[in-house]
C-alpha cells in the first residue's frame, strides 16, 4: 500500500492542492482551484517546498 503525502496551498485554507507519492527531482506550477493563485511546488527527493508567485 502507497501512502501519498498531500500537499496544501501556502496561502489560503485548502488542504490538498494536490497528491505526492513519489517524487525525486521536479517542479510543478500549478493554480490552486480555491485562491486562484500560482503556486510553485518543488520536489527533490520526496521532501516538498510550496510557496505562491
């Protein structure tokens, strides 16, 4: 059984922005559905850093 990490919006209160099951090196802007702001999520190594643009 995978166990995903969920990731949430730095800005406002939603709480799954999206799922992370694996993840070695990356980045991701994606447009949270609840603020309408562009978030820049990172990934290295399965450890996550989010912060809006």
């Amino acid at each position: 059984m995978t166990i995903a990490k969920k990731i949430k919006c730095p800005v406002c209160n939603n709480k799954r922005l999206l799922d992370l099951v694996v993840a070695k090196d990356g980045e991701v802007m994606i447009k949270c559905p609840k603020c309408k702001r562009i978030i820049d999520v990172t990934f290295q190594d399965n450890r996550i850093k989010a912060k809006a643009m």
